[in-house]
C-alpha cells in the first residue's frame, strides 16, 4: 500500500476561518496539500514538507485531530492518506515553486463546494467540528 500524508490547512485572521484547498491543474481536481512520504519522514514531517512545497506556507499542527481514508488508484495499487489539522497566520498561501497546482483559500462553505471527492468534504466537515468544538 502506497502512503501519502498531508493536512487540513487553515487560518482564522481576520475572524473569518479560511482552508486552504490545492487544485491539480492537470485534471482540475480540488483538495487538500498532501504528497508521498520520502525515505526517513514521519507522517507529520511528510505533511509539513508538503504543506510547503504545495503553498509556501509554514503551518503549526493542531494536536488531536488525524483522519485517514484509502482507495484504489485506476493502476490498482491501493493508496491510504493521513490528514493532519495544521494552522498557519501572517502568509499569503500561493503556489509552490516548480509545483503544477494552484492554490485556493476559501472559507468552509466555498471550501466543501469546491472539494472534488466525498472522502475529502468528510473529512473537512470533521476538521471543522473539531475547531468548533476543541480550539
């Protein structure tokens, strides 16, 4: 099994919360940073490296929270991706440098429209639950 790892990543300046969601241009599909783990990285460290590269962003994990969801990539292989909760304040997210995905900041409404897969609104509607209830 192939695994990936990335975070739900947010701000809430300027007292509206906003996540950040990547958008793969290629196919236009909308969801959270998140890449391949390199030999050697936890999963957090995989998220953070990714976090960044994806929207030049350094980003503060909030303990607590981790959600997971797996599926079969159309090769067969099967693929599992662990989610974070990572916030960040003071920095514009815009594309990574060499990266091929733009990069949104929407608030959770807009957030949830504009998320491609089920699995992934699933998992920004526990996000936002867990902000509301423990942050």
């Amino acid at each position: 099994m192939e695994t990936s790892c990335g975070a739900v990543l947010f701000s809430d300046e300027g007292g509206e919360r906003r996540y950040v969601l990547v958008v793969r241009d290629e196919i236009g599909d909308a969801g959270f940073p998140k890449g391949h783990m390199e030999a050697g990285e936890s999963m957090r460290e995989t998220a953070l490296r990714e976090i960044e590269e994806e929207t030049r962003v350094k980003a503060e994990f909030i303990d607590g929270f981790e959600e997971s969801v797996e599926y079969s990539l159309r090769c067969g292989v099967r693929k599992r991706v662990v989610y974070f909760l990572a916030r960040f304040s003071g920095q514009e997210p815009r594309r990574g440098d060499g990266e091929p995905n733009g990069v949104e900041c929407l608030p959770y409404a807009e957030a949830m429209r504009a998320l491609t897969f089920a699995n992934a609104r699933d998992i920004l509607k526990k996000a936002e639950a867990f902000i509301i209830d423990v942050i």
